[in-house]
C-alpha cells in the first residue's frame, strides 16, 4: 500500500481521524474502494482480543444458567 494509505491507517486506528474522514478520501477520489476497506479494517490482534472476549462473555452466561440450575435443583 501507498505511504498516504499506510498513514491514514495508522491515524484511524489511534483514532486521531474518524470513518467519515477516510470516507471523504474515498469520495474524493484520492483512495479506492481496496484502500479504504484496508484502512477500516481491524488489526489482526485486535480482532482476536475481541474474539476472546465473545467467548469469556459466553462462557460466563453458560456459568450462569448452570449456576441457576442447579440452585432451582436443590430447592426441589
């Protein structure tokens, strides 16, 4: 990618330009349609913390429900 891509990257993704910003590059022209969805994309890690994340969240609510079963269990 161009030095003007790879710093719209980083600038979005410590978030000192916003989507719209980068929207604009791409209505103006000065970025493709390739560009902009590698700009708006999520870094690898990022994507990953965010997928540990779904699965402690769901493990927590599965937990939960076990919790609540076996609590209605022992009141029968």
């Amino acid at each position: 990618m161009s030095t003007l891509v790879e710093s719209l990257k980083r600038l979005y993704e410590s978030g000192r330009i916003t989507e719209e910003i980068v929207m604009g590059r791409l209505k103006k022209g000065t970025i493709t349609q390739e560009e902009c969805d590698y700009i708006l994309s999520k870094p690898k890690v990022e994507e990953a913390e965010e997928d540990e994340t779904v699965v402690a969240e769901e493990a927590e609510v599965v937990e939960e429900k076990t919790n609540t079963e076996e609590n209605e269990n022992k009141e029968d």
